[in-house]
C-alpha cells in the first residue's frame, strides 16, 4: 500500500516508532555493556586488585617478623627479646591471615601453583626462623659471630625466597589486573564503535522519515496553500485534484468541498444581491407607512387615556359612595338589632304583666268567695239574733253591718274582677302587638343586614372596579409608551432598511471580483447540503 494512503498521525506514529527503537536498542546495548563493564572493574578490584593489596600487607607483616627477629639477635636484655618475640608471632600470624585471604583470589592454574609453592616457602623459612629462634634463646644476650653466621647461612636465604616468591605473586597479581583493564579498554572501544554505528544508522534512518513523512505532508498542504490564494483572490475555477486518504488528503477534499460550496454561494448572493435591494426599498416604504398608522393610533390611545382617567375618577367616586352608604347600613343594622333586643325586652315585661294579672284576678276571686262567705255568715248571725230576741239586737246590728261590708265587698271584688279581666284582655293583646312587633323587628334587623351586605359587595366591587379601572388605565399608558417605542422602532427598521438596501448594494459590487464557472448558481441551488456542511464546520 503506499504511503500517502496512510493517515499522517500513522505515518508520523510509525516513523518516531522506528526513532525510539533505535534509541532503545542503543540504550539497551549501552546498558549491557556498562554492566560487562561494571563487572569487569568489580572482578578487578575484588580479585586482582585486593590480592594484590593483601601480598603487600603479607610482605609487609613478614618484614616486620624479620626485623624482630633481628632485635632479639641484638636485645640486650630479657624484656627486649620478649618484646622481640611478640613482634615475631603477630607478623607471622598477620601475614599468614593475608595470605589466606590473597589465595582463594588465584583463579588460574599458574596463580594456584605459585600459591601452592609460597606455602612450601613459607613453612621452610619458619622452620629455619624457629632454629634460629632456638639457639638465640638458648645464647648470651650478646650478638656473637656464631649466630651471625647462622642467621646468614640458614634464614637470610629462606627469608629472600619468600620475599622472592611474594614478589613474583604480587606481578602475577598486578599482570592479572593489568590484563582485566587492557580487556575493560578493549570492550570500552568495541562497545564505542558499535554504539557510533547504531547512532549514525539511527540518525540517518530518522533523517529519512523526517523526509519521507514531511514530503507527504507539506506537498499536500502546498496544494491547499495555493489553493487558498487562489480564493483569496476571488478566482474559483480552478479545481484540486486530491489523492490518497491520510489527513492532508481529507484536508484538501474539505477545501475542494469549501470551493464548490463557495462558488455555489457567491453565485447564488450575485442573484439574490439585487433581489434584497428591491426587497428593502419595499420593506422602508411599507415600515413608513406603518410609521404613519402607529403615529395615529398613539393619539388615539392618548385620547382613550384620557377617557379612562375620567372613568376611573368616577369610579373612585362611587366606590367611596358605596363605602359610606356600607357604613350608614352597618349603623342601621346596629340600631335595629338593639331595637329588636329593646322589643323583646318589652314582650318579656307584658308576659311578666299578664301573669300577674291573672293573678290578681285569682285573687279577686277568692276575696269574692270570702265576702260570699261572710254574707252566708252574717245572714245566719241575723238569723241567731232575731232568735235571741232583745238580747240579739245588738248582735244582729253588727251582723247587719257585717253582711252590708260583705255585699260592699263582693261587689268591689265584682268590679275588680271586670277591670282586671279587662285589664287581662288588654295585656294579652299587648302581648300579641309585641311579639308582632319582635317578628317585624327581627326581620327589620336581617332586611338591614342583608342590605348591609349587599352594600358591602357593592363597595367590594366597586373597589374591585377601581382597581381594575385602574390596570385598564395603566395598560393603556403603556400601549401608549410602547406605541411610541414601536412608532420609534419602524423609524429605526425603515432606516435600517435603508441601510440593507445600500448594503446589499455593497454586497453586489463586492461579490462582483469572484470568478465563478457558468450555472454555478443552479448546481448549488440543486445541492444545498454543500453549503449546510460548509457552514456547520
């Protein structure tokens, strides 16, 4: 497949894909050799060179037996040779433990003999320090030409041996060290050629995909450049040809789409430029005469205010009207509940009056059965008394007098009992006119009410009215402001209708410079889809 159909983020993707496995190769062989490096100088120290150290610390012990031994031929004293003594056991025994130490470093087979052979060495040149030990313990604390000749004959030639055979170990060790940093060298200058090979493979295989890539991405972006003057400078009849699928392909397909769909519409504002022109002179004269017909219904909505300020005055009025006609009927009502109270309170007293009427008449009555008794009583006294002869008259005197009070008193009681039976008659009449009275007043009292509520809801509404009287009024003044916005906003829509008109003047000459193919107008009028697209990116 070729490159171009790649998108630019797989091309670019794959290219710093191929950087950084080179890079990581090379750092990965880097590594590899730093740590056979690392290794190389670790096995130097720990094994060449601490041998080495340790067989100069040995020699070093050694040496310092030898110089005991020496100041125990020469002490002058017991102390002296003690001392002596102690030097020589702590050098024996320090330089034997470094020598232990150095032998497990001797890895080859020559390092393992001479090894083998310092400890022969070592053994014989202790054997030849014990004899001579032996006899200058066993010697005058003076040096003597006798010890001297021995020490020359039996030590100072096993001493030089060894001395000899540590030195031999000590080069060999130094040999192999010097051979581990020549191979360090080595492996340092093999791993600098590899390494100055993979960078400059690395650098021109980069170098090639930089090209490769940009090649593939500024040629197609060239394209659109020139493309672009082009529209810039209003020639759009030249069309891109596009190849591949990558992201500069789809770049130049959407330019070419901008083209069409741009030609299409330059086309399509050269028709329609004159179109709007005309259309705008319509729209100001049309906006001109609405102006006039909302300049005219401003003064009626001005004389309708006004009206409805003289409306609602009265309505005020009324209502305040009804208002104080509520007032006078909450009195009434007033008054007729406490007449009504009064009128009940005068039916209570009349039955009080006709009960106690009754009563009297009762009591008439039985003042008339007592006089009709006292009359039977002085009749009969009289009777006696006309019996009893002269001793009877003046009994029968007092019987007559007796019986004439009665007949006085049962007359009196006769006319009282008229009057109060009268009296009753009328007091149960009274009684009757009262309680119509109560009735009539209790009614009087619920008309009033139900004339006080009616006054009431006619005050409510009337207040209801106002209100609404209102609202109408201040609705109407804002009619009226907004009628004179609206009236202010035609102006500003017939002078911006002139001023679409100039434009769309403008907008014809302007679009005049583009250079468009013939029908350009009906294909894009036959593919409006282009420019909605053209317009949602």
């Amino acid at each position: 497949m070729q490159l171009s159909n790649y998108k630019t983020s797989t091309k670019l993707v794959l290219a710093f894909i191929a950087v950084a496995t080179i890079g990581a190769l090379l750092g990965a062989y880097a590594i590899y050799n730093m740590k056979r490096i690392s290794d190389a100088d670790t096995r130097l120290y720990q094994k060449e060179l601490m041998g080495l150290s340790y067989f100069k610390e040995a020699n070093v012990e050694r040496l310092k037996a030898v110089v005991g031994l020496r100041d125990a031929i020469l002490a002058t004293s017991q102390a002296e040779r003690d001392n002596a003594w102690g030097r020589i056991a702590d050098g024996r025994a320090k330089s034997q433990a470094f020598i232990e130490k150095a032998s497990p470093l001797f890895t080859t087979e020559e390092g393992r003999r001479q090894v083998a052979q310092l400890q022969d060495v070592i053994r014989a040149d202790q054997a030849a320090a014990d004899g001579l030990m032996g006899r200058i313990k066993s010697s005058e604390m003076h040096a003597d030409s006798e010890l001297q000749q021995y020490m020359r004959a039996n030590v100072v030639q096993p001493s030089v041996q060894l001395g000899v055979a540590m030195t031999k170990l000590s080069q060999l060790k130094e040999s192999e060290a010097k051979a581990v940093a020549d191979a360090n060298t080595e492996l340092y200058a093999g791993s600098r050629n590899v390494t100055i090979v993979l960078v400059l493979a690395g650098l021109a295989a980069g170098v090639f995909l930089g090209f490769a890539v940009s090649r593939h991405v500024t040629n197609p972006l060239a394209v659109a450049v020139g493309s672009a003057h082009r529209m810039s400078e209003g020639d759009m009849t030249v069309a891109m040809r596009v190849e591949g699928k990558d992201e500069t392909a789809q770049l130049l397909q959407a330019l070419e789409n901008m083209r069409a769909s741009l030609q299409g519409i330059v086309a399509t504002v050269r028709e329609d430029a004159d179109g709007v022109a005309t259309a705008s002179a319509e729209i100001a004269q049309g906006n001109m005469d609405l102006s006039s017909r909302t300049e005219s219904q401003a003064s009626v909505l001005e004389e309708t205010a006004a009206s409805m300020e003289e409306i609602s005055s009265a309505v005020k009025q009324n209502a305040d009207s009804a208002r104080h006609a509520n007032q006078l009927a909450s009195n009434a009502a007033s008054v007729a509940v406490r007449g009504g109270e009064v009128v009940a309170q005068v039916v209570s007293t009349m039955q009080g009056i006709n009960d106690a009427s009754r009563k009297i008449e009762d009591i008439t009555g039985v003042i008339d059965g007592i006089a009709f008794q006292t009359n039977i009583l002085a009749l009969n006294a009289a009777v006696e008394a006309a019996r009893a002869g002269e001793q009877g008259r003046g009994f029968a005197v007092v019987a007559s007098e007796v019986r004439n009070l009665a007949q006085r008193s049962a007359a009196a009681a006769k006319e009282i009992k008229a009057l109060i039976s009268d009296s009753v008659e009328r007091v149960d009449l009274g009684a009757r006119l009262v309680d119509q009275a109560g009735a009539t007043m209790t009614e009087v009292v619920a008309s009033v009410q139900r004339v006080s509520a009616i006054i009431g809801e006619i005050a409510l509404a009337s207040g209801e009215q106002t209100t609404g009287v209102e609202q109408v009024n201040q609705a109407i003044i804002e009619m009226d402001h907004v009628t004179q916005q609206n009236a202010a906003l035609v102006e500003q829509a017939a002078a911006a209708a002139k001023a679409m008109q100039d434009q769309a003047a403008s907008l014809a000459q302007a679009v005049s410079v583009f250079k468009i193919e013939a029908g350009a107008a009906r294909q894009h009028a036959h593919n409006p889809a282009s420019s909605r697209a053209l317009a949602l990116r």
